[in-house]
C-alpha cells in the first residue's frame, strides 16, 4: 500500500503561481530546487545548517538515489510484465541461470541473481559513477553527463526549473515506493499488494494491465 500511496507524490500537474513564504534556513534557500510545496525548506533537525559542502553532497545524493528508485519501480514493472533478456544472466551457475528464470520483483529477484552477479553490477555502477557519470563539482547537482551526450536542454529558465523540480519529487516518490514494494513483497510475497500481482499480466491500475504477448488491455469488469 505503500507503493500506491507514494505514487501522487511524484504527480506534477499544471503549476500554481503562488508564494511561499518563508525564512531563509542556513545555505537553503526557498526556491532552491527541491523546496517544493508543501514544505518548501524542510531542515527541521538543522542538519544542514550553514554548511554549503553538505548541502551540495546531500544534493548529489537524493537526486542519484530517486533516478536508482526510479528505475527499480521500471524494473518491477517491465519483469512483472514478462518483458525480460533472452539468454542467460549466468553460465556458471549450475544449472545456468537464464533471465527468464529470474523472478520479477524486488527481493525474489536479489535472492536468485547470482553473487557474482551482483558483483559485478556494483563495480560496473561504481565505475560509472566514478568516471563517464561523475558529478563535475562547477556543474549544478544532478548534472552527471555535460555536453557530452546529446540531452535535452531547456533554454527558459522556468521551464528548466520546472522540470528539475519534477524530477526530484518524482524520485522522492519513487524512494517511497520501492520501499513499499520491498515490505510488501517481505510480508505477502506481492510487490504491489493489494493489486493482484500475476506475472506476465502486470496490472498497472484496477483497470489497466499488459499483456506480453497483447501489449496493453483493459480488464473486464468482475
């Protein structure tokens, strides 16, 4: 119930002008992206204070955790749907190990990966992280690719600014929700309990679901 609660959370629907009011706390200033409404500068421990270093590393951090959170809640989705690799996730394992045979879901899928496996995505992120997507320190939070990869750019500020700001509520959400998905699937062995989790038919909502073999479907009425 988690999962579905979070989910208009990460909602961005048409944006109302309106002024937030409020003192400026430490280095966080209102109209930072990420003082999103309702709370806007939310530092009620004062954990940040006055220190600019820690707010720009705990920057860094939500917004590299919410884009890892929202690729986990895909995840969930497309193997839940039956959308997975062909071949084999690994030879070594005995009996071999294909994609197929890897659960959907969040910890059925961590239990059967292989540990060699796991290794190696961890150091292939570490890698990334460290190198090709490395956080450039005269770049804004969050900015890990540059000019070197062809992206999309907003030249109005606004939307720009926008834009930012939905994508780090929509991966605040997305940390609520796999979170959710994780208790769910440890307590009832359903990610996304109480929606009826049958693999190969991920219902997406009540009446919404894919088929992988008839893409998407409405559900008959019961």
């Amino acid at each position: 119930m988690l999962s579905v609660v979070s989910l208009p959370l990460g909602f961005h629907g048409v944006a109302v002008r309106a002024p937030i009011v409020q003192p400026q706390m430490g280095v966080i200033t209102p109209g930072d992206v990420g003082t999103t409404r309702p709370l806007g500068v939310f530092d009620p421990l004062n954990l940040i204070g006055d220190d600019p270093v820690k707010y720009r590393r705990w920057q860094e951090m939500e917004i590299k955790h919410g884009r890892i959170a929202m690729l986990a809640i895909l995840h969930v989705i497309a193997t839940g749907a039956g959308y997975k690799w062909d071949g084999y996730a690994s030879y070594l394992s005995f009996p071999p190990v294909a994609f197929k045979d890897i659960p959907s879901g969040t910890v059925a899928s961590w239990e059967a990966l292989p540990t060699a496996g796991w290794a190696q995505i961890v150091a292939l992120v570490a890698i990334l992280d460290n190198s090709l997507f490395a956080q450039d320190p005269n770049r804004e939070p969050g900015d890990v690719v540059g000019d070197r990869i062809p992206w999309v750019r907003y030249a109005d500020p606004a939307v720009k600014n926008y834009k930012l700001n939905a994508e780090r509520n929509n991966g605040r959400a997305a940390m609520m929700g796999i979170f959710g998905m994780i208790v769910h699937e440890n307590l009832t062995g359903n990610p996304i309990y109480p929606i009826e989790y049958v693999p190969g038919k991920f219902p997406l909502l009540p009446f919404i679901q894919f088929e992988t073999d008839a893409g998407l479907s409405w559900w008959p009425a019961a």
